[in-house]
C-alpha cells in the first residue's frame, strides 16, 4: 500500500502535533526518571544495516508499512540508548524481512545481515544483543543459518516473521525448524508485516497502523491452532507489540477450544509481550488481565519509533497504575535476564 506525500505530511503533523502539545515528554520528564546509569532491556530495538538497505533498494524496496526507511547509525542509537536509561538493545531486522520471492538473495541477504549484527555486539559487546534472520521459507538453508548464527556467531535467539510468503508462524511446513529451534531452548521474537501479496483492504492508513497488530494476531492464533507452543515447549516465543490484539479478543479465540481442543489462554499466557507501540492503558490493562508481569518485557521500535515515542512508552509504562516499582523493575530489565542472563 503506498501512502501519498499528502496523506504521510498530514499523519506526521498529527503526531507533531500531538508530542508538542506533552509538556512532560517535550521536556524529556516522566513520573519516574529514566534511570542513570542505563538499566533497561530493549527487545524489540531495530537495526538498518548499510548493506540490508542498499540490498532493497536494488530491487525497488525504500519504504515499508507506509513510511521510508529511517537513517541508522550505531552511535545515534548508542546516544538514544543513554539518554533513555536503555543499556542493552536486543536488536532484529524488522519487516520487510529478507524474501521477495529469490531463496538466493534471502540466503546471501541473511548471512550478511547476522555478521553485521554480530560484528555490532563485538564492537560493543555490553550494550547489544542480536536476533538471527533466518532466510525462510527454504528450510534447509533456514536450519544452516540457525546453525551458523547461534553457534559460530553466537547470536542470542531468531526473529521470525508473522508471514513469509503467506506461511505464518506455527505453520506445519516449517516444524522442522521449530523442532530445531526447540532442542535448542531458543528465543524466538515474533515480529509483524503485512498478509502475502498485501491483501487486505486499500485505506488511506498505512498498514504499519492496523495491519500489523492484526498480522501478529493472526500469527498468534496459528500457533495455537496448529498446537505449535504445545508441542515444543522449550521454545520461548516473545511477540511484538504487547501481543497485537490477541489480548483483547483472548476470550474470543478461546471458543476454538471446543472445536480444535486448543488450550487458547494457556497458551496466551505463555508466550512473552514487548511493550513497544503498546504502552497506553488501553492496551495495558488487557495484557495485564492476561499475563503476570513476568512475561511482559520493555520494547521500544527504535529507530521505526523514533526517539519521542520512546519516551512516549516509558511515559505510558511510569504513569499507567497497574504496576507497582518492584513489577515496572522487572518489566524494564528483570524479566529480560530471565531471558538473556549473558546480560547480568
């Protein structure tokens, strides 16, 4: 879906608009100070490699989910990092991903992106952490990446996309990985995209807005429709942006229950929930309804969320009252460990 200039100058205004007019986050102030020095731990925190980049753009690929590419570079997110009490970032390719339909270039594109991401955390090993992109649907080459980046570059879990291809996460057709995945007690960050092909209904919104939360939703279901999280345990699954709208509608997910014998709010209960993009009491207090502070982690989007929204998530998690200091503690950075205790 392609966003006219018109309509993405009026979206950036509204948002301007909307930041300016917070006399606590303009001012950088919040209930409670980011922390110095900085503590927390940002799963959900994106790169842009040089190379990821140029390689889009060869194929006609500058912009996604309705807006361009954001400029990176590992000092400004260093520089963020500090200023918003974040000490280490997790850090994933977002979507697009890698496959636009030539296994090859998904293969190539993989390897270049994971020795990227692992020179990064050697270069400042205390600050980053890395998620492998894996070059699916191509099994084979998928289970040769894993194999490569957890064991030679010693990467410290995978992302994995809601779609690739139409094949969602939790399909049959990639047990083999996930099998493989739960041998290894793996983390595996589930980040969105759109549906295959962009087949949902053309609205002047970009689809980063809606389709997305709907297409992690949707990822959601297959995995507990397809039983995946039952039958491999070990595998701990982390989804973006406080689960989409699987909190809201868990009830409703759970009517498959009496039909395919799922196990719906177990499962939801489960899983790990990132906080980026969600930390409005909206969305709050349907996650907590359904899982313990334990499975919810601190995610920021960045640098796709520029750095006013992370204030703005810091902001929604320090001013929302369903959290007490020892449990907002344990969101920001504890849970996290529990996770990537390398990172103590």
């Amino acid at each position: 879906m392609r966003v006219n200039r018109r309509t993405f100058l009026k979206q950036a205004t509204i948002c301007g608009m909307m930041l300016s007019s917070n006399a606590v986050l303009t001012t950088g102030c919040s209930l409670r100070e980011p922390p110095q020095p900085p503590v927390n731990i940002d799963v959900h925190h994106h790169i842009v490699p040089p190379v990821y980049k140029s390689a889009l753009a060869k194929i006609g690929i500058t912009s996604f989910g309705g807006l361009p590419f954001p400029t990176w570079n590992a000092q400004k997110t260093l520089d963020v990092m500090d200023l918003r009490g974040i000490a280490t970032a997790i850090t994933s390719i977002s979507s697009p991903g890698i496959y636009f339909g030539d296994k090859q270039f998904a293969i190539d594109l993989a390897r270049q992106c994971n020795e990227f991401s692992a020179n990064l955390i050697s270069d400042h090993e205390t600050r980053f952490g890395g998620f492998a992109v894996l070059p699916l649907p191509d099994i084979d080459a998928a289970l040769k990446e894993l194999e490569y980046a957890l064991d030679i570059l010693k990467l410290d879990g995978v992302v994995l996309y809601s779609n690739v291809a139409g094949f969602y996460v939790g399909t049959s057709e990639f047990d083999e990985l996930y099998a493989e995945l739960n041998r290894r007690k793996a983390i595996v960050f589930i980040h969105p995209t759109v549906p295959a092909q962009d087949k949902f209904p053309a609205m002047d919104i970009p689809p980063s807005i809606m389709e997305f939360v709907f297409d992690t939703t949707r990822a959601i279901a297959n995995l507990i429709v397809n039983k995946t999280i039952k039958r491999y345990p070990d595998i701990r699954f982390i989804v973006a942006h406080g689960g989409g709208t699987a909190p809201y509608i868990a009830w409703r997910i759970s009517l498959l229950d009496y039909l395919l014998y799922t196990d719906t709010i177990n499962d939801l209960k489960s899983l790990y929930y990132d906080t980026a993009l969600s930390a409005s009491p909206y969305a709050l207090r349907s996650l907590q309804e359904l899982v313990a502070p334990a499975h919810i982690l601190f995610g920021s989007d960045y640098p796709f969320a520029p750095e006013m929204a992370i204030s703005l998530t810091i902001y929604g998690l320090n001013s929302f009252d369903g959290f007490d200091e020892k449990e907002l503690s344990e969101i920001n950075r504890e849970n996290a460990l529990d996770l990537f205790p390398q990172f103590v």
